[in-house]
C-alpha cells in the first residue's frame, strides 16, 4: 500500500496546521495555544472523546473504530514543545516568538497526528479504539513521565504505544528504525570544585582549582576509554566551566562544571555514574581541594518492543517500500517512559537534506507529512482490522 490518498488530499490543510503551529512555538509545559488549538481541531473531527490537561497541558483523544470485537486499545503520541532558540530560516511563517523555534520538528508531529487523527475519525475503518496523545515538555521537561504519572495507560486502557520523529538526512518519506535499545538515557552532573584561591603571582599558596579541573576535565574521559565495554555506547561531555573569579591575576576559589551522560544499558549508566563520583572525588584530593558532585537522572533509555518494531517496519515497507535498520542514537527521548508501560515502537520518518535537528535553519519538511500521516493511520488499520 502506497501513502493513503486521502492523506494527498489532506495535504494542504495539514501544512497550513503545522506552519501555524511553527510560528507560535511554545516551551516545555507552556503548550497553551498549541493543545487548545488540538483540543479543538479533535473535536471537530468527531473524536468520541477529548480530554485536556493530562500531565499538565498534554491532549488526549479517543476514536472508536466502527467495531470493537478485539477489545483492542492503540495509543499513538505526538509531541508539542518547541525549544529555547532564535529562529533563522527566514521562511514566512517563522517564528514569532522571540528565542522560541520549532527546531525539533514536533510542529510536524503533531500536524500528522492530527491528520491521522481527522482520517480515522471520518473512516473508523478499526475494529478497536484508538488513543491519540499529544504530549507537552519532550525537550528536557519529562512530560512522558508526567503523562503516565496521570495515568495514561491505565485510564485509556492502552495496550500498546507508538510513536515517531522525523530525521534529516534520511530521504523524504523513507523509514528507519531498530528494535532493543534505541535512543540513550541522558543524564547530567554539576561539580563544585573547592580550593584556595590567591594571586597568580604566587600559585604555591593556593590550591589551584583551574589546574584541578582541567585535570578532571580530561580524567572524565577515560570512563569511557578505560572503564566502559567498547561495545557499550557512552559518550561523557563537559559542557561548562565556570570560574568564580574573571580576573587575570587571581587564582579562583572555585570552579563549577557541568556536562552530561548518555549511555545505552542500564549497567552503564550505573557504572558511569559511580566511575564519575570516584575520579571528581580522587583529582580534587590529589591536588588538595574537594569536590561537590551533583548527579541528575535524566530520561531512561528507550527501547523498542520486538514484536512491535517489526510491525512497524512492515508498516513503512508497505508504505515507502523500504525500512533501513536505523543507527544507535545518543540523543534522549522521553517516549522512553511509555515504552516502559507498554510494550511499543518509535520509528524514524525522513525530512530530507535538511539543517539538523535543534539547528536555528532547522524547518520540518512538509512533503514528509503524507507518510508519516499513513502510517500512523496503517499501525491502526493493520493492528485492528475491521
């Protein structure tokens, strides 16, 4: 089966939804504008069922298939948050809020739910129920977590979950993805270095906390050269270093570091966070000062469910006639949360040769809108046949 024709059809309205959607971004929870404007697009469409405020702002709506022999229930999600960053694609729907872009695509996501949505609302071709979830606070707020913490599975009933995201670089229309461990558990650390600051001029009076942290810096490393199975994704990364002095003659009193990890197994994640805690504490004493060492547990790894992913691909096949195994990723990805609910699958849509994801030249691609639309409508139809 070839992308749905109806969807062809649907083509336009479902562009100008997401250009709409692309220059009005909202941030984390602050999806206000954005969920009532998919509250209300869902009960136009006839959903038998719309519920607002789920994990905070997330939007919740039900189709009922034209039988429910099979008892079936699909939960398909989408998400909503746009991302702190000035827009500069210069197109004419670009961002009208000033340090806030859609630089993730997920305006894309939720126009193509919602025009999965607005096809399965007119045929109801399903024998089942079908959830669709469009979630607020993917970037870095845990609204998945939040969602199901509101219980999610539980009151819908839903049995299994997927999901979806478009990737540049991989042709419009085309499919990728992996079953197992997909994308990373992304956890962050703080480190608050303690010396004793002085002149510069006289460095054996002090405890050099600048010598300390470059020393750390680069100790941090060898977690992943020396500690880590190199078959075992890890990837340590200081993305700040922050002095307490600014002067050019002052040996500062303090340092504070922050950075993250991001493994693929639950062993790894643990052994890295206890490797982690041992070298800020060992190079801090070697050079006579301390260390505070702060550990975040981000997002979980996300993994995809066998059976499901190779559904889901046979989904993509039917509709693009090709689904590549798709590349480990260390990114995070809070539909990690309901995949450890229910058993499901994430699956990866081409943008086409596009600026990366979180870029400011970023633009989600419209011509990818009519398979991705297809194949959520097909997961329904094919999992729940009439």
């Amino acid at each position: 089966m070839p992308v749905k024709n109806r969807f062809a059809e649907l083509h336009d309205d479902i562009t100008a939804w997401r250009r709409d959607l692309h220059a009005h971004p909202e941030i984390l929870f602050e999806t206000h504008r954005t969920s009532a404007l998919v509250a209300e697009k869902l009960r136009a469409f006839g959903c038998d069922a719309v519920t607002e405020g789920i994990g905070r702002t997330g939007v919740v709506g039900v189709i009922k298939g034209k039988s429910d022999k099979s008892g079936k229930v699909i939960g398909l999600r989408a998400d909503m948050d746009a991302l702190p960053i000035h827009e500069q694609t210069g197109v004419d729907y670009a961002s009208r809020t000033d340090g806030a872009m859609h630089a993730c695509g997920h305006d894309g996501h939720t126009a193509m739910l919602l025009g999965a949505a607005r096809y399965l609302a007119e045929t109801r071709n399903f024998d089942g129920t079908v959830v669709v979830i469009f979630q607020p606070a993917e970037e870095g707020g845990g609204g998945g977590r939040e969602m199901c913490e509101d219980g999610l599975m539980e009151r819908w009933g839903i049995q299994e979950v997927y999901g979806m995201h478009n990737w540049p670089g991989v042709p419009v229309g085309s499919f990728a993805i992996r079953p197992g461990a997909f994308f990373a558990a992304t956890d962050q650390f703080e480190v608050f270095l303690e010396g004793k600051g002085g002149h510069a001029a006289k460095p054996q009076e002090t405890v050099d906390t600048t010598v300390m942290a470059a020393q750390l810096v680069l100790a941090l490393q060898t977690i992943a050269s020396r500690n880590a199975d190199p078959v075992d994704p890890l990837v340590v990364s200081v993305t700040s270093f922050e002095t307490s002095s600014k002067a050019f003659n002052v040996i500062p009193q303090r340092v504070h570091i922050k950075g993250t990890v991001r493994t693929q197994s639950a062993e790894m994640r643990k052994l890295a966070e206890e490797r982690l805690t041992a070298i800020c504490a060992g190079v801090a004493a070697t050079f006579g000062g301390t260390a505070d060492v702060r550990y975040y547990h981000g997002y979980p790894v996300m993994v995809n469910s066998e059976e499901q992913t190779e559904f889901a691909a046979d989904v993509a096949r039917s509709i693009s006639g090709q689904c590549a195994e798709a590349p480990l990723v260390m990114g995070g990805e809070d539909f990690a949360y309901m995949l450890e609910e229910r058993p499901g699958a994430y699956i990866l849509v081409g943008n086409g040769d596009t600026a990366p994801v979180h870029h400011p030249e970023y633009n989600f691609n419209d011509e990818a809108i009519p398979a991705g639309c297809s194949w959520w409508a097909e997961i329904v139809e094919r999992r729940m046949p009439a």
